[in-house]
C-alpha cells in the first residue's frame, strides 16, 4: 500500500509540475541548442551576477559617510523577469544586512515601505527613513534608521537579463543611539556567500558530482526540518529514491527548484530530471523522506537561476531514456 501511494501521488505531482514548466517546448530545436553551453556558468557575451558583485564589493566606503558613522552593505536579486521587482529586493537584502551587522530589528513594514516608494535604476529618490529595535540596558526603544541608496544598477548576467546589484549605506540618525548600540558586524553580505556556496552546488550538478553534493550539504546530518509536502521543498533539501523491484536499496536526490532535481539512479548513474521523470529511470521517489539539512539557503530566501536550471535540464535531456521500461525489464 506504501509504494502504491508513492506511485499515484508522484505521478499526479509529475502531471501538475510538467505542466507548469514547459519550457523549449514551443521553441525550435535552433533555439534550444543556443541554450544547451558545455558550461552553464559560462558565457561569451556575460559574466555572473556572483562575479559582478565581488567586483562591486572592492570599493571602500566613501570618507564622507564613514565619519558620519554609516556602514556600508550590498544586496542583488535576479529571480524576477521585472528589474523593479529586482531592484526593490536587492534593495531589501542589502537593509536587512545592515540591520543584521547593528543587531537591531525592523520595527517599520521594511516591503511596504520599498513597494510604496520603490526603487529603481533611474530614480533620482535613494533615500529612505524607517524605525527599528533598539535595546538598550535590556529594554527596547526606537531608534531613527537612515538608508541612502549609492549605487543600484541592472545590468544582464548569466543568472538573468534583469539582474540587479545595489550598495547602501546606512546609519542611525542620531549620535546618542549610535552610542548606545554594539559596534556594527562588517559583513558586507551574506547573501553573495549562499550564492557561492549554491553554485559550488549547481557545479557539482552539472558534472555529476554527487559526492561533493553529498559534503557540502552534509546530508548525513540530522534534519533542522522535514518538509511534509512536495510543494514546501526549498533549494538543498534532499529526498530518498527507490527501486520498486528492490525496495531496500535507496539513492539520494536533492532539490534545485522549478520542480527540478539532481540523483543517483541505478544504472544511469547522477541524473539532473524534472519531478515524474525518475520513472524513466526505475526508481520512485519516498515522499515521506524529505529533509532539510541546513538553513544556509531557507534563511536567506535563496532560488536557483532559473537560465541555470534550464540550461542544466538541456545538458541532461539527450542523456534520458526516451521511454519507460516495460514491466519485468533489467
């Protein structure tokens, strides 16, 4: 009764998800095949967003804000097709670093406000006021919160057209809170980190390097969560496969987004497929095996590029079985 649940619900799950990521299919093969580059993080017109901040973070606060006591922080974003919608969350992530670095907390609605008056690469208004928690001999007051925008820039990257990386710097607005506060942390952004280690990940997909998959999540780990459906899976979390025909034996798999994920199979060795297609190579997946080892990628709202999920699905999609074993095949 187990597998029979495991097949029905998979196969209903690979309906709904096929649906939902169709792409190539109204393409021609030419197309396709511009897509398909022997390195998905490789391009001859493009560099990484990952790249174009490293860059970006070399410059040095400028004197006139460090003596007036601001910090400095960058943020980007490249997971919507719309560069205000960007520009508004590289925004975001680069305030919340900074709110991270004074260890204070939002006391204002930080999105509403950024959606009300959003920024954008040709808007000449980069300055914005909210209010967070400050605590002070164990109790909490509000503490006045400065924001000015230096840089915010789209610019194409491998990851999307509409890229978008920001700088901003950031200070209380009065002397007295500033004294009162813990020096500031110097990190300038933890979400370039995440990104780092993510592409170490979708590298490691891309040569079928499950091993260095395996290491860099620590899936051998307890579990800090365990999504109970498929729908609530985040990029890292890692399931359990098996084969019908030996159902003590299990392969791992881990989840890359977009209904997309990287396993061992038995015979085909590390496979990159969509949800529904494990079937092609014997396998089911355990619906009840999903675990999350890490927050790494939960805490900081990470997502895959979706050009690299897609370039790594056409990388993988001449390696597939073109249909599913008959019943009773090796």
């Amino acid at each position: 009764m187990k597998m029979l649940h495991q097949v029905s619900g998979f196969v209903l799950c690979f309906l709904i998800i096929n649906s939902s990521i169709s792409w190539g299919q109204n393409e021609s093969s030419q197309d396709l095949s511009i897509k398909i580059r022997s390195d998905c993080w490789r391009s001859a017109t493009q560099i990484t967003l990952l790249d174009t901040l490293r860059r970006a973070m070399l410059r040095e606060i400028e004197d006139t804000y460090k003596n007036h006591n601001f910090i400095q922080t960058y943020g980007c974003a490249y997971e919507e097709t719309d560069i205000e919608k960007n520009s508004i969350k590289a925004v975001y992530r680069a305030i919340i670093q900074s709110i991270i670095n004074r260890k204070v907390t939002l006391r204002d609605d930080l999105m509403n406000l950024l959606l009300a008056k959003p920024p954008r690469p040709d808007n000449l208004t980069r300055d914005y006021v909210i209010y967070v928690n400050l605590t002070v001999d164990a109790e909490i007051k509000a503490a006045r919160y400065e924001i000015k925008i230096l840089d915010l820039d789209a610019i194409p990257t491998i990851e999307s057209p509409m890229s978008v990386w920001t700088r901003v710097v950031t200070r209380f607005a009065y002397k007295e809170d500033y004294n009162k506060a813990t020096p500031p942390e110097p990190v300038q952004s933890e979400f370039i980190q995440v990104m780092e280690i993510a592409q170490t990940l979708l590298k490691a997909a891309e040569n079928k390097d499950f091993n260095e998959i395996r290491n860099q999540l620590r899936l051998q780990n307890i579990a800090v969560a365990q999504p109970g459906h498929i729908n609530e899976l985040l990029f890292g979390d890692s399931m359990k496969l098996f084969d019908p025909s030996e159902p003590g034996k299990s392969y791992m798999g881990v989840f890359l987004g977009k209904g997309i994920y990287v396993c061992e199979t038995p015979k085909d060795g590390v496979v990159v497929c969509k949800f529904g297609e494990e079937r092609l190579y014997r396998i089911l997946i355990d619906a009840n095996s999903f675990r999350r080892t890490t927050t790494t990628f939960s805490s900081l709202d990470y997502e895959a590029p979706e050009s690299i999920l897609q370039c790594l699905l056409l990388k993988f999609a001449s390696q597939k079985p073109e249909e599913l074993p008959t019943i009773g095949s090796n």
